[in-house]
C-alpha cells in the first residue's frame, strides 16, 4: 500500500448503525423544535440509513446547531414520571420530592425585596 492509498483509506471512515441511530435521534429533535419540516426529517433520515460514511452522515446535520449550541433551559422542573411512579409506590417520598423541587424553583426565582431599590442609609430624611 503507497502513501496515497494509506492517506485516502484514513480520509474515509465507514459509518456504523450506531452513528446512524445517533443522527436519526438529533434529526428527529430538530424537527420536535421546530428547525426541519416533516418532509425534510424523512429525506434526512432516508440518507442518514443509506450513507456508508461518517462524512455522508456529518453533512445531514452540518446546517443545524449542535447540542452545545442549542439552548439549554437552566430552570428547575419536576421530572413528572418520576413523581408519578414515586406516588405508586413510595407517596412520602414523593411528598419529598415535590417539596424540594419546589423549594428549589422558590429559591431561583427573584424576590419582590431583590428587586426593589435598597435604601441609602446615608439619605436619611427627617420626620
């Protein structure tokens, strides 16, 4: 094998089910968002089962925001399954978690007294 069949067997790496799987799932969260229609997720996902490169599967999401750059919702929320099988089987432990959740969501959320301007005790008025 010479140098340029070496270089171009390392340029093109075969893509697994895997990879395809993991596009077809960003693919499909990109058209729950609202980024794709339904007629370009199936063409995507069409090509993402019949591309043999990981090339080929890069360019089907090349135009879309990458996880990192997709927003991320920093505010707290009760995983409702979660609470709903905590209720079927341990009711406490969901009382438990409901209140936390809801104490931390409280705490996150700015109080009327933070927002109001502190007075200066320099600027005291007289009575």
């Amino acid at each position: 094998m010479n140098d340029n069949e070496e270089h171009t067997a390392k340029a093109v790496i075969r893509a697994s089910d895997a990879e395809r799987d993991r596009i077809e799932v960003q693919l499909k969260h990109h058209y729950t968002v609202g980024r794709l229609t339904l007629s370009e997720l199936e063409e995507r996902v069409a090509a993402a089962y019949e591309a043999r490169t990981r090339e080929q599967l890069d360019a089907l999401v090349k135009d879309l925001p990458g996880e990192a750059e997709s927003a991320v919702s920093h505010t707290p929320m009760i995983d409702s399954r979660l609470l709903i099988i905590l209720l079927c089987v341990a009711p406490p432990a969901a009382l438990v978690y409901w209140l936390i959740s809801q104490r931390t969501a409280h705490r996150r959320r700015p109080r009327a007294q933070d927002l109001a301007p502190t007075p200066d005790p320099k600027n005291k008025t007289a009575d």
